[in-house]
C-alpha cells in the first residue's frame, strides 16, 4: 500500500487485530432500559407528590446525572480500560470546567442578587 | 502464549502498564495507540469542548431563569405532554444509532441503511416538535425578546436543536457515503465520530428535559 493510501488502512494492522471493539445488543439494550427507566422516574416525581416539594430540583439532578452515567457507559462505552484512560481523564478535566461555570455562575448572580437589589424590593437589612 | 507474556497477564491483567513491559498499545510498550483510538480521542475532546459551551448557556439560563420581566414564566409556558414526546423520540433515536454500529461492525449494507433511516426519521420527528413549540411560543409574543428568561431559553434549547439539526445532515452524508464507498476503514472511523455525536446529543437532551422543562414546571 502506498503512502496516499495510507489512511485507507485497515485499523490495528499491527499484529492483524482489529481494533474495532463492537458493543453486544444485549449492552445497548441494557442502557435503553435503565435509560427508560430514569427518564420515566423523573417524569413521574414531577407528577407526584412522593418526594417533599423543595427536594424535586434535588432529585431530577441526581437522576440526570445518574442517567447521563448510563449514556456514557451503555452507548458511548466508555470504561476504563487501557484504550480507553486518556477518554475518561479528559472527561475528568471537562466535568471540572463544566462545574466551575455552572456552579461559580449560579453561586456569584445569587449574591449579586440578594445584595444588589434595586432599592424598593424588600430584601432585608442593607438593601 | 509465551512465559513472558504469561506473566505480564497475570501481574497486569488490564493492560495497564504496571508490569514493565505491558503491551496495551497507546502507552509505550505495545507501540502507538491504533488509528481508529486516535481518532475517536480527539473527537471526543471536540465534544467535551462543546459540552462546557452548553454548561456556559446552562449556567445563563440557570441565572436569568426567574428574569421574566412580568413576562410568562417557566411553568406557564413548559408543555411537559410534548417535551416526554420529544424525549422519547431522542432515546429511541439513539439506540437505534447503536444498532447501526453494530450492522457497520457486521458489513451488513442493507441493515446500516435500515437503523440509520430510523435513527433519521427520529430525529426528525423531535426536531418538528421543537419547532412547533418554538412557533407556537413566538406566535403567542413570547419571543426570545420577551424576557431575559426566554432569551436564555430559546438559546439554550435552539442550540440543541441546531445541533440536532446539523446532525441529521451528518447522517444523511453517512447513509451516503457508506452506501457509494463501502465499510471502509475510513469511513468507519467517520462513523464511529458520527455515533459519538448523536450520542452526545441524547446525553445534552437529558440534562436539559430535566434540569430546564421538569424544574421548571415545579418553580
């Protein structure tokens, strides 16, 4: 094979293994029901008054979270397994930014908020 | 199996390069990582970038969610009958994405049309709710220009779409090119960095119809 063609080579060429592990249907069906399962669950919390009214927003984050794991591991296979280290260290970096932007945001306007309320706003001492 | 490689099995049976000489490619020992690793790695920081562009509309939206300018808020306007619609369309859609992977993994040309056709129409089928959502918000005067909160609204969750929307055209040139140029090793990693896009997507969805439309009817 010349070299122009090289990016037509076939992967895992050394040592003739292929490097395309395919997931089991059994894997993606397992992610579809446990996905089911979560997104139903969150709906149904909405919907009723099982869980104490303030601890909702709580629970449907733990859930998302919870499914967004299931996403990660049953549909983008994610592990940690050797090919699979550096994918899972930058996933560490980006859930730190992500963190940083979401709760630094929401934290700081929450207290610009509340100690820079325009004047007529019953905000307590000091407004 | 030789007694060396014998060894290193027992002493570092995940490949991890604890026992010297390890032979996991990609970490010195077993030689450079194969292509098709090397190219899923750095998709997958692009969608990582893409994921902290979403958390910084998230963090606005979170912010400006209670700005509604005597505006509709949240609970008025939220559909949660078309958002579960909606959401149900982007889960199946993305198992059926799955399914495809494993008709490209098979060579089967006849079942990778069939499962991305249906992974398409899916995702069509969620991007027509979306508009008519949108249409019938903007029809009602409640525009991104209304409020803050709808601002942050409509960027959030127009973003998605438009990546959806960009997604679906993806597919479309997939569907093609797998079907004129065959499962060519290219074009298979080209596959591989389509799947992790729609997946990704769904995983977007999911943080969105919870954290935006459900506490959004409960504020």
């Amino acid at each position: 094979m010349s070299a122009e063609h090289e990016y037509l080579e076939e992967d895992g060429d050394v040592g003739g293994a292929s490097d395309e592990h395919v997931a089991k249907f059994s894997t993606y069906l397992i992610g579809l029901g446990l996905a089911v399962l979560l997104t139903v669950g969150s709906f149904w919390i909405v919907n009723t008054g099982v869980i104490y009214g303030p601890g909702i927003p709580v629970a449907l984050a733990t859930l998302a979270v919870a499914q967004m794991g299931i996403h990660l591991v049953f549909f983008l296979h994610l592990t940690t397994a050797p090919d699979n280290t550096n994918n899972a260290l930058a996933l560490a970096f980006g859930l730190l930014i992500v963190g940083l932007v979401v709760f630094g945001s929401v934290w700081i306007m929450w207290h610009l908020n509340t100690n820079l309320m325009a004047a007529g706003h019953p905000m307590g001492p000091g407004s | 199996m030789s007694a060396a490689d014998t060894t290193i099995a027992v002493r570092d049976p995940y490949h991890v390069g604890h026992a010297g000489e390890s032979r996991a490619r990609g970490h010195g020992g077993g030689g450079p990582a194969s292509r098709r690793v090397v190219v899923g790695y750095g998709f997958w920081l692009f969608l990582l970038s893409d994921i902290v562009i979403f958390s910084c509309l998230f963090a606005a939206y979170a912010v400006l969610a209670g700005a509604t300018a005597d505006g509709p808020s949240s609970k008025q306007i939220y559909d949660l009958n078309r958002v579960a619609w909606e959401t149900g369309c982007l889960l199946a859609s993305s198992f059926f994405c799955g399914m495809a992977s494993i008709a490209v993994a098979r060579r089967s040309q006849i079942l990778t049309q069939v499962t991305l056709l249906i992974t398409g129409l899916l995702g069509v089928a969620f991007i027509l709710l979306e508009i008519s959502e949108f249409a019938a918000l903007h029809a009602k005067g409640d525009g991104p220009t209304r409020s803050a909160f709808l601002t942050g609204f409509f960027t959030l969750v127009g973003c998605h779409g438009l990546h959806v929307t960009v997604g679906l055209l993806w597919l479309g040139t997939m569907m093609a090119q797998l079907f004129a140029k065959g499962f060519r090793a290219d074009i298979r990693r080209r596959f591989l960095c389509f799947t992790m896009f729609w997946h990704f997507l769904d995983i977007i969805w999911v943080a969105i119809f919870s954290l935006v439309y459900l506490v959004g009817t409960k504020l």
